[in-house]
C-alpha cells in the first residue's frame, strides 16, 4: 500500500508545481499586457500560445468591468482552489493509506 502512497503524494507534489508555474505564467502575461509588447518576440508568442487555450472561454463568458479583463483573475482563483481542494485531498489520501511525505 505504501507504493499507491508514494504515487499518490508524488502525484500531488507534481500537480502542485504544474499549477503554480502556470500561474506564474498568466501573471506573465497579465504584466506583459500593459506594456504593448511586440507581437513577433518568441516570449510573448510562447505566453499568448499557452494562456489563451484557458483564457479565451472566461474572456467570453465574464463582463469586461471598466475596460479591464478579468479573466486572469478568474483563473488564478480557479488555481488557488484547485491547489487547496485537489492537490489537499491527494496529500491526505496518501498519508491515510500509510505513506506519504506532507510537504
């Protein structure tokens, strides 16, 4: 049982990291927004190509308020909750069923 403890814990820790870097990377590009960057640098590319998949249905689905974009925000919230819900409950399944680090 300790094995499915470990991979469950691993599998928490990788999904932890998984999502803060893709929360680094959306304030990235939040940051980069205001500043009108150049359309053909390979950072911005990279930026827009892995963020807007995600962003581009909230776009649409919430109001602009005050000509701002929101839906960074919205998914940066939805981040927050995945890391206390999932990757919580995948930290607690593995230290109930014997194994587990908790970092």
């Amino acid at each position: 049982m300790f094995v499915v403890a470990n991979f469950l814990s691993a599998v928490a820790e990788v999904v932890s990291w998984g999502l803060t870097i893709y929360m680094w990377v959306l304030i990235a590009r939040s940051l980069i927004s205001w500043v009108n960057p150049d359309p053909y640098n390979p950072i911005v590319q990279f930026l827009y190509r892995v963020t807007e998949p995600v962003l581009y249905p909230i776009r649409r689905r919430l109001p602009y308020i005050g000509g701002i974009d929101l839906s960074p925000v919205a998914v940066i919230l939805a981040i927050i909750f995945l890391q206390i819900f999932l990757v919580g409950t995948l930290r607690q399944m593995a230290m109930r069923l014997g194994g587990g680090y908790s970092i």
